[in-house]
C-alpha cells in the first residue's frame, strides 16, 4: 500500500486554498459547499435578463434592444460553458 508524501497533501490543500478559499473554508467546516465551477446562479439571472431585454426588444420593434439582447444572451450563454478556461489563467 503506497504511502502518501505529507508534502503532496499540503500542495493540494495550498492550491486548493489558492483556487476557491470559500470552498476550502466550508471543506473545513464540515459543511461543503458547491465549488466555483458549479456554481452558476449569476449566469442564469444574466441569462434571464438578457432573454428579457430581448422580449422587450421584439415586443416594442426596436432594433436597438434586440441587438442588445442578442449580445448579452451569447455572453450568458458563453459563461454557462462547462469547458471554459478557469478565471484569471
């Protein structure tokens, strides 16, 4: 049974400090949260807005606010995909 180095652990634990301290924090607890990559409620609401901007925007015939709409549904949309580069790298 392999053993695990002391050092290795207390690199995980700094990185995993260094990434998401709110996570870390609430690992220490005892009551974990959801880590930052799931953690997605903003990017709804933008999502919601900009559908929103975008009803608007049909509903009054104004080119201007559908544009917009469309604009900031594919920046929501772009922030819901799981794939995308951590923040900051």
């Amino acid at each position: 049974m392999p053993r695990y180095d002391a050092g290795s652990l207390a690199d995980l634990e700094a990185r995993l400090e260094r990434d998401d301290p709110r996570f870390a924090r609430s690992l220490a607890s005892g009551r974990p949260i959801r880590p930052r990559e799931y953690r997605r409620a903003g990017t709804w609401t933008a999502l919601l807005v900009a559908t929103g901007v975008l009803l608007v925007g049909v509903a009054v015939a104004h080119g201007l606010l559908i544009a917009a709409g469309l604009v900031f549904m594919g920046v929501a949309a772009q922030l819901l995909d799981p794939t995308r580069s951590p923040r900051g790298r």
